[in-house]
C-alpha cells in the first residue's frame, strides 16, 4: 500500500510511503493472501480492499485486517481474474465486479452488512474487462474497463445507473485508443466546482520494464 501526493496541475506524482497490508495478527500479508486490486473508502472513513487469488473484500484500519469477506461460492472466479474493480455508494455500501466474465456478463456484487447479494450483471462489450469502478453524487456508477492485445493496453469508461438490467441505462463515456495509454486499473471522481466529469486514472506497470505508471486527469462535459 502506498500514500502518494499529485501536484496541483497534475502533472507528477510523488510516493511518499509504503505500507505492508496486515493480518489480523498484526504480520504482512502471506504472498498468496495479498494481491490487492481495488480500493473503497466509506463516507465514514472505513477502508475496504477487494483482493484476488483467494477472492474477498477486507476491511483494514491502520492498514491491519479488521474483518475479511470471501465472495459466495456460487460465483467461481479463476485466481487472476476476480474482484478488480471495488465501489462504495452514498450508503456505505460496496460494489464489486469480477474480471472474468459469466455467462456473457459480469455478475455486479453488493456487500451490505456482511451480506452479499447479486445484483445484476454488467453486459460484456468487446474484449474490455472491469478494472475499477467510482461512484458520483447522483449514485450512477463509473466503470474502468481494460483491453490487452499483445501488452498494449486500450480503456474505456462505462457509466450505468443502480440497479440496471437494461442496456439503455449505460453509457459509453471514454475510450482510448490502442496504445495510447498503459495498463489504467484505478478510477477515482474528483471534486469540482464546475458541472463537468473530472476522473483520476492511475496505471499499474505490474513491475516490468517496459510498461510505466501514469497518472491521468479526464475532464468530461456536463453530463
């Protein structure tokens, strides 16, 4: 886990501490227990992460486990290929997507109480798969989504409302070309003044030396 500041133009990002995840007994994190991917902080400040391999969500304070929820066992994800993006709404409550598509779709997750419901399922479009996922002040949900052709990366940004079964309700916002960007995962709104969409995307370079990490600041329209 790393703290990291942006410049104001965001135009640089600086680390400036890292963090091993903790067990409940207060030791890192075993290689096997410790792959995060997505990230959620709750209007009450309680921090939640989604982790693949062993596919769950855990709530950390001071960057130690508090309590672990391993996804139902209905839902059989491959190990790198789970709970990528993570949300959290207005409520409190998570919303989790897996990567790995079923039955055409991406089943969409809600842990509530330490309880988990499905609620739907986000249609597969073209080779993209959910990598991140943010929430806006009207409760419409913001996916990040990841193609990989030979280790060039593509994104898109879908947006949908809560609950949905239909088509209708999401939207295409953002796309990039092939190549253009590296491997986006993270997508976080950003609060502004003004009516338009500002989302932060981070890259991971997944430690190889040919792919970078980026920072990247959108600014849409007024939607």
């Amino acid at each position: 886990m790393f703290d990291a500041r942006i410049s104001d133009e965001v135009t640089s990002l600086t680390v400036t501490a890292s963090h091993h995840l903790l067990n409940q007994g207060g030791s890192p994190l075993s290689r096997e227990r410790s792959d995060a991917e997505g990230l959620a902080i709750t209007p009450d400040g309680r921090m939640f992460i989604s982790l693949e391999r062993q596919h769950r969500i855990d709530e950390f304070r001071n960057r130690q486990t508090v309590q672990s929820w391993p996804i139902p066992r209905a839902i059989a994800l491959p190990p790198n290929g789970g709970l990528e993006a993570l949300a959290v709404d207005a409520d409190g409550t998570l919303w989790t997507l897996s990567e790995t598509p079923i039955r055409g779709g991406f089943p969409l997750l809600e842990l509530r109480d330490g309880e988990w419901k499905e609620r739907g399922s986000l249609p597969q479009s073209g080779r993209f798969l959910p990598v991140g996922a943010d929430f806006d002040a009207s409760g419409r949900l913001y996916i990040l989504e990841r193609s990989n052709q030979l280790w060039r990366f593509q994104s898109r940004i879908r947006r949908i409302n809560i609950p949905t079964e239909d088509e209708k309700d999401i939207e295409i916002l953002w796309e990039s070309a092939l190549g253009e960007y590296d491997n986006l995962e993270g997508i976080a709104l950003l609060d502004n003044p003004t009516r338009d969409i500002h989302l932060l995307l981070v890259s991971d370079d997944n430690r190889m030396p040919l792919q970078t990490t980026q920072v990247l600041l959108l600014r849409l329209g007024d939607n």
